[in-house]
C-alpha cells in the first residue's frame, strides 16, 4: 500500500522520525512551556499523545518490514500495541512521578534540633564539618560550635541554629543536660 506515493514504510519510518524527536524536545522544554498546555492537558497528556504517535509510527515500521500482514491490519495492531503500550507508561510511570514528592530539598529550619556527627573536628572560634542522616538522604554541613569549645571528630551533636549555612551545634550529651 502507498499514501500520497510513499511506500508505507517510508510514512512509518518519518513519522517515527518526526514524533520521537518532537517527544525528544517536549521531555526537554516541558518544565519551561508547561503553562501553555494546561489547557488541555487534563484531558489529553502531550506526553502521551507523542508517545502514542511514536510507538504507532514504530510499531508499523517494525511489522511493515517484518510481516507480509496487509497494510491496514498492520496499521490497527499498531494502533493497538500503541495504546496498550501509552496507557502503561501512564499508569506505572506518569502517574507515580505526579503523585510523587516535588522535592527532596530541605530548608535551614529542618535542621534545627536534628542529631548528627562531627566528620572534622570543629576547633574553639573555629569551623568543622558534621554530618547529618535523614529518610531523604545525608547532608555534609559546615559547622560552628555554639559555645565556642572544641568538638572531636567523631562525637554526637545537636544542631542549635543555622545562620548563613552554617549549622550552630553543642555536644549530644551537653545539650541533654540544659
């Protein structure tokens, strides 16, 4: 079969061509045109709609070179595996990432109170590292002793404040007896 004189393959393989790069770009500029698809995106995903496309235009190729199924079967087992194939992306992929945390930032205030380790030694009226566990990852911070008294590498710290980044902190067991 041939549309406007191309072989079917040839349609197949430019559609393949042209869609998976403009999906290529959305995924790209997404985050920076996303107002301009709010429009419509809660009733259909750009995202989905390229990636039916390109698995359309794939699919076709792929069974266009490979079977000796008629052009039009060939097109609606495309169309089909397409489908099935978009609607999963959505459902384990797409849906998961939206519902997911934005972010696993942290602000400053966070870690006032928390309870980490000295990972270099923090020296009087002087500046160390400590190092903080949290369900979202590990920070590396400098830090200041709050009294102004040495802290060994190594000892247990409760962070007190943060100015400017620097976490203020006082030994674990000092801090437990005020």
């Amino acid at each position: 079969m041939e549309l406007m004189g191309y072989p079917m393959e040839t349609v197949y393989l430019t559609g393949l061509i042209i869609f998976g790069c403009i999906t290529f770009l959305y995924v790209l500029v997404s985050d920076l045109i996303h107002g301009a698809f709010d429009v419509f995106s809660h009733i259909l995903n750009p995202t989905l709609l390229l990636s039916f496309f390109t698995l359309w235009s794939a699919g076709g190729y792929i069974l266009e070179m490979l079977t000796p199924l008629g052009s039009w079967l060939i097109m609606g087992v495309a169309a089909g595996a397409s489908f099935v194939l978009v609607t999963l992306l959505n459902i384990f992929v797409l849906i998961p990432l939206a519902s997911a945390e934005a972010s696993l930032n942290y602000s400053e205030a966070d870690l006032r109170g928390r309870i980490g380790k000295v990972i270099t030694s923090i020296p009087t009226n002087g500046f160390g590292e400590v190092f903080i566990e949290g369900i979202s990852g590990n920070i590396a911070k400098t830090a200041v002793s709050l009294n102004n008294e040495p802290i060994g590498q190594g000892e247990k710290i409760l962070i007190v404040d943060v100015k400017t980044g620097v976490v203020h902190v006082l030994p674990y067991e000092q801090a437990a007896m005020l």
